[in-house]
C-alpha cells in the first residue's frame, strides 16, 4: 500500500524530534549521565523506558501468535506480567548493589554476587541474545516499512539504523530514556486508540477463548514470558539507573499491567488479520492488521508508532552491548575511567550498529531469532532468580548456565531446535544447579 504525503511527512517529523533530543541531551549531559543517566530517572521516565523495550520484534511475533492461536496468545504476556512483578519484588536488594558498587551491566552483578569467571560466562551468553534481539528488530524493521515506504528491505533496515544513531551516539543512555518516553507516549495513543478504529471482523470460539491452546501451551507461555523478563539485562538496567528503590519497584509493577495491556492489543490485530486475511502468511499478520484494517489518515501514525517501538529496543541493545564489551571482558581487575568507557560506548555503537544491519539483511527468520533469545535467557535465568533468595555457590551457578547454554547448542547442531523445544535450557538450567549446589555445598569457598 502507499501512504499519503502528508504520513510521510510525519514520519519524517518523528526522525527530526529524537535527533533533536539527542543534540539537545548531547549539550547538557555529563559523561556520568552518558552512561547510566546519573542513576536518576524518576518514576515516569523509569516506567515509560523499561514499556519501551518491547520492540518490533515482539509486535510481529505475538500478532504472529495471535493470528495462529487467538486471545490465547495473551498468555505469553501474563507470563511477562508475572516476571515484571518479580523484578518489582527484588528491585530494592538489586538497587542496594548497584548503588554500592556502581554496576552497569547485569554481568556485573553476577561478578559480585559470584565470581569473575560466572561474570564472563553470563556475558556472553546475554550478548549474544541481545545481539540476536538488535538482528531481530532490524529484521521487523525492514520487513514492515519496506513495503509501505515503497523502498528495497536493505534500505529500510539502513534507514532505521540511521535514525537511531543519530540521537543514540550523541545522547547515550541518557538520550536512550528520553526518546524511550517519546516513544512510550506513542505506544500508548495508538493502542488506547487502536480498538476504536480497526476493523476487527467476527470472531470464531476458537479465538476468543482463552483455554484453547491446552494446558501445555499455558504453562510455556507463563514460563517463557516470566523468565525472559527476569533474565532481561535492558530491563535491570532502568533498574540500575532509576533514582532509588522505590522508584525501581514501582516502575516494575506498573510496567507489569502495561505489558498486560499491550500483548492483548497486539493479539487482537493479529486475530483481526486472521478474520480479514485468512490465506496470508502468519508472519504478515501485524502488517496487514495493523496498516490495513485501520483508517488511511490513520497510517501514518501507526507507522510512526511501530517505529517507535523498534528504535526504542534498538537503541537499548546497542547502548547495552556496547557497555558490556567496553566493560564485561576487561581483566579481571581492571577498571576504565568514565571518560574512556563513554568513548568506548560510542566507538562499539557504530560498530555493532553496522554489524546487526549487515546481518538483518542477509537472514531474515525472525521466530527462529526470537525463540533463540528466549532459550538463551532461559539459561541465566534460574542462576539469577535464586541469588536474591538463597546464597548459590559460585561453581554451580557457572555449571547452571553452561548446561543449559550447551542443551540449546546441542538442540541447534542436531537440527532439532524449534518453539516447542525452545524452553529445554531452563529445566537443564535448575536441574544442573541443584546438582551442583549439591555437589559444591561442602566447600564454602566454591
């Protein structure tokens, strides 16, 4: 479909406002503030930055979901409600370290809850389902405004890498919650609005009830989306960055019901595209509900919004796998200043931002990417639940995360890695660091 003049324009306008607050940060900013916004974003910004995470990629999976399964699919984002919650219930005990001990990643709080080589394990292993996540959102990216913008998909993904470094490298982590609240503010007019004016169509009983995928698909769903929350390094670090405890836990908890609210209007347009569009593949179920089944004038706004959900988890992952290699895989005992860490940030941004783009262009699975992240996540996951509640042994958590990281290697080079398996890193996971709790339990140092 084409869209009109005056769309264009708009989107244009939009790529306009977020450089300009990214030169804008850029002038007032400190080198702190570059990094970790000064560790005080208050409860708005906290709460709109960790809503902004969910990427395009999300959107065209779960309207994928919602176009295979109906209202069921919703389950997934109970499962992140519940995993949200959890991360509200342990943010003061991570607030209280971070605090103390100035950590920026999530594989820093692993260091000093366990130890270096836990540290460096965890890292990789968060790269790269980050990595795969920032491939995933330029993949959405391309495969949605390709089309509309009328463009060839390798341009698309470039034009989309371009806007975001355009605020990303002059604003850093500061810039990243600015345009996060932007971007949240748009996410939330267009889904509040969105029921009003999409042409739904009727429903059959299968899509409107919320126990027609089994039992066994439930309780993936509820696991699935629970752990990838808690095992989200984009979403503990707004953690680390809100200006106290308080302001952590609540931004939790509200974005809990956000992400609730959400997964269920994304679920709906993928089942209006299966009422409207039945012989479309799954995968095009967000485009065809979401810029066709809504008002012409109305386009271009959509598509304003579905920017701003890609570039809002783009800029995340770039800005935390830069962090990580400008910090995780130094020595052991050595520390950078901030002046050389920001300049570091900045110098792997451009490249990493480069690098995803080149991939998105040459492989374009993106289920295959996403259920990937999420096994990977599953592997650190059960490590990092248990450490807020019980003192876990240093050498079992790395044999927690190793196995769990192997079953998902050994799934991919058998030829038997897909969604239904997807989960089998966790059950490895907590099964591997009971065994090694066991094991190690009577050597304290261990």
């Amino acid at each position: 479909m084409e869209i009109s003049s005056g769309n264009i324009f708009l989107i244009a306008f939009y790529f306009i406002v977020i450089f300009a607050i990214g030169f804008w940060v850029k002038k007032k900013e400190s080198v702190r503030e570059y990094l970790n916004a000064d560790r005080k974003i208050g409860l708005l910004q906290t709460t709109a930055s960790i809503s902004a995470v969910m990427g395009g990629m999300i959107l065209v999976a779960q309207a994928t979901l919602g176009f295979q399964m109906g209202i069921a699919a919703a389950w997934y984002f109970i499962g992140i409600a519940i995993g949200m919650t959890f991360i509200g219930v342990c943010a003061k005990k991570m607030k209280k370290i971070t605090e103390e001990k100035n950590l920026l990643t999530l594989a820093d709080y692993f260091k000093e809850k366990l130890d270096h080589k836990n540290k460096i394990l965890s890292a990789i292993i968060i790269f790269i389902a980050l990595f795969a996540l920032l491939v995933g959102q330029f993949i959405a990216a391309g495969s949605l405004f390709s089309p509309l913008l009328g463009i060839h998909y390798a341009y698309a993904v470039l034009l989309t890498m371009a806007g975001v470094l355009a605020y990303l490298v002059l604003g850093g982590f500061k810039a990243v919650v600015k345009t996060d609240v932007l971007q949240f503010l748009i996410m939330a007019v267009v889904f509040g609005s969105i029921l009003f004016v999409i042409d739904i169509g009727e429903y059959t009983p299968s899509q409107i009830s919320i126990t027609s995928i089994g039992g066994s698909y439930i309780f993936s769903f509820l696991i699935i989306g629970a752990f990838a929350m808690i095992s989200g390094a984009d979403i503990w670090q707004r953690v680390f960055a809100a200006k106290n405890a308080k302001t952590a836990r609540n931004a939790s908890f509200l974005s809990a019901g956000i992400f609730l609210l959400f997964g269920i209007v994304i679920t709906v347009i993928g089942m209006a595209a299966k009422n409207h569009f039945p012989d479309i593949k799954p995968e095009e179920a967000l485009y065809h509900g979401l810029f066709q089944l809504i008002p012409l004038p109305l386009v271009g706004i959509a598509v304003v919004f579905v920017l701003a959900a890609i570039m809002s988890t783009i800029d995340t992952e770039l800005f935390y796998l830069s962090s990580s290699l400008s910090k995780d895989f130094l020595k052991k005992e050595t520390t950078l200043p901030e002046e050389k860490l920001a300049k570091n940030i900045q110098k792997y941004i451009l490249v990493l931002a480069c690098v995803s783009a080149v991939t998105a262009i040459v492989f374009s699975n993106i289920l295959t990417i996403l259920f990937g992240i999420v096994s990977l996540s599953l592997a650190i996951s059960p490590v990092l639940g248990a450490s807020f509640i019980w003192k876990i042994k240093n050498n079992a958590a790395f044999l927690s995360m190793l196995a769990g990281l192997l079953s998902l290697v050994l799934l991919t080079v058998t030829g038997n890695f897909n969604a239904d398996n997807s989960i089998l890193p966790l059950p490895t996971a907590i099964i591997f660091l009971i065994i090694g709790q066991i094991i190690f339990r009577k050597n304290k140092s261990k």
